[in-house]
C-alpha cells in the first residue's frame, strides 16, 4: 500500500439523531489496511439507501462508533490482504451489507446464512463506502462487470438485491397482480423485474413524483399510499418504512397472498383484525437481509436485462446534502455519491 495515500475523506455517524443535529460529519481518516481475507477498493460510487438514515437518526443504532455508512459501493480493488486471491488488482467489485457469516450454524448449513446470528454487516458492523477507499472481506463481494457505468451498477447491491428477496418472499404467482407500497430506491428496480416476469403492477405512494416516476416505469397504476388498487392482490411488498401501512396492505390482499415487508426498520404496526387482514390465508412475513445467493442471482438477471436506474448523484462532499434529500423525499429513485 506504499502507493496509495494515507488519509482519506469520509463520512462518519459520530453521534446519532436527527439530521438538524448534524449526525454525519466530514472526516479525514487513514486508508483502511485490508484484514487478510479483505480487499481494499478505491470507491467509484455508493449508493444512498433508507438503512443509512435508519443509522445516521439513531433508528438503528451503529454496532460500531463512529462508524462510515453506506452499503452499496463499487470500486476498483487496489490492494489485498495476504491471504485475498480470489481478486486480482484493478478488478471491480461491489460491496453488499451482509459482509461475514460463521458459515456453521444452523442457518447457514441449511441456506438462509442471512439468519445467522453472528452476521456482520457494511456501514453498521465495519465501515463502509461513504468514503474515498473502503475494505470488505473478499468472500462477501460480487464481481462487476468494468464497461458498466459504477453510478448504475450501486444502487443493485443492496437496493436491487434487498428488493429481489422481498419478491421472492411475496411469492408471487406468475402473472399475478403485485402491490408495491412506496416507490424508492428498491422498489424502482423490483417494479421493473416484476413486470419484465409478465406480473400485473400496481404502486402506492405518497410521493407524486414517484407516482410519475411507477408509471413511466411500467406499472399498471399509481396512485397514494392508502389508495384501493383496480384489483385484489396476488401479493405484495412493503417498502415504505410505514407499519400503518401493514393492514392497509393486508386488507388489499387477495385470498391466500402474502404481504413482504422489505425493510429492516419499520415504525409500529397497528392492531390487526383477523378477520379483515389475514383470514383466508394471507400472510405477513419479514425480510431480513439476503444471502449471497440471492445476490449472485439478482445480479446475474440485473445484468443480462439491466433495470433502468433512475439516479440523481452527488458528490462525496455532500453526502449529509444526499441524507437529507432522502428523508425529505426529495429523492426520486436513488442517490448514488460520487467521490
């Protein structure tokens, strides 16, 4: 690493709260040195997802203080630990929240490694890419492709995958009629794999852009967030951080769907009413993570048959500007931050 600087510029989660409190502060830190199993990337791009707000208002308290956020970073490997082969220098990679597993428990043996008590995860656990240079464990990045552009391909590491779970866990039948409540980052990408899958979409929001944003994109209808679809639903996704959204969504369910709540922060979920929400068999299930599995899985469809990402990008040094425009709304589709 005699080659590369020795500080860099970073972002760090110092004392948790709303952002008038000024939660995510501008840094100079050392360059990381990559553990063993780690690589170090020089980051071209981060993505700005919900869980970095969740972090940075305290919603999600960091494992680790300060911490740098952002999960969702795609960079060029510029050097390795001594025990890193499976990357060589200059390949790009991207970096995903789910970042270690023990690998031997229960869960892990049996294929949902994302329930593994001793998981770790990028910009809670360890620092992540609201930074100039970031580290993760070589096991636990994906390979990208280097001729795609680094702002389009952020947003699939947590976004597009985080989403692709969620719509695995909805179980929606083929050619069904899929609810999708808000209209950010992920859903934005799952709208358009559903359809390109032959499903039916229609969007809750409150936001008319993103309103404007569902159609342009594919969806049948769009309308606000406590609005009756056409038609019962098949399935559906929560991706609004909105428990009062959870009935309301339960109550447009078709008989034997399942509602999936996509986020890993959700406010209070109102009393449900067994009758109205979940006789005839529909059901409620969590998300929690994903595997790599499904990330493999994700990316190599995303790939093929790439979403349309729509963008707005910022520039590392307003990274706080970027949080900011999240928690407003102010943000149609996703951030990516740029250094």
């Amino acid at each position: 690493m005699t080659d590369l600087p020795q500080t860099m510029t970073a972002w760090q989660v110092v004392d948790p709260g709303p952002l008038d409190t000024h939660p995510l502060r501008r840094v100079e830190l050392p360059v990381p040195v990559p553990e063993p199993d780690e690589v170090l990337l020089k980051v071209e791009a981060c993505a700005v997802c919900r869980t970095d707000l969740h972090v940075a208002e305290g919603d999600l308290p960091p494992h680790r203080s300060p911490v740098v956020p952002g999960h969702e970073i795609v960079g060029r490997v510029v050097a390795r630990g001594s025990g890193a082969t499976v990357y060589s220098l200059g390949d790009r990679v991207g970096v995903p929240w789910l970042r270690h597993t023990d690998t031997t428990c229960v869960y892990c043996r049996r294929g949902t490694e994302n329930l593994c008590p001793a998981s770790r995860y990028t910009g809670w656990d360890a620092d992540g890419g609201y930074a100039e240079y970031a580290a993760a464990p070589q096991d636990y990045v994906y390979p990208l492709p280097a001729d795609r552009d680094p702002r389009e391909l952020a947003p699939l590491l947590c976004a597009g995958i985080i989403g692709y779970r969620a719509l695995l866990r909805a179980e929606l039948p083929p050619g069904g009629a899929l609810g999708i409540y808000g209209f950010g980052g992920s859903a934005h990408l799952i709208a358009q794999v559903a359809i390109a899958q032959g499903a039916t979409v229609h969007v809750m929001t409150r936001s008319m852009a993103a309103q404007r944003l569902a159609l342009e994109l594919g969806a049948t209808t769009a309308g606000g967030d406590h609005d009756r679809p056409p038609e019962k639903l098949a399935a559906a996704i929560l991706f609004a951080p909105v428990g009062t959204l959870v009935p309301v969504a339960l109550a447009n369910l078709d008989r034997g769907g399942t509602l999936a709540v996509a986020g890993i922060h959700l406010s209070d979920i109102p009393v449900l009413n067994y009758d109205q929400h979940l006789f005839e068999e529909r059901t409620l299930r969590s998300v929690t993570a994903n595997t790599r599995a499904d990330g493999r899985a994700f990316l190599a469809e995303a790939l093929r048959h790439p979403p349309i990402v729509h963008r707005q990008d910022y520039p590392l040094a307003e990274a706080d500007r970027a949080l900011a425009d999240l928690a407003s709304d102010r943000v149609d589709g996703v951030a990516v931050l740029v250094p």
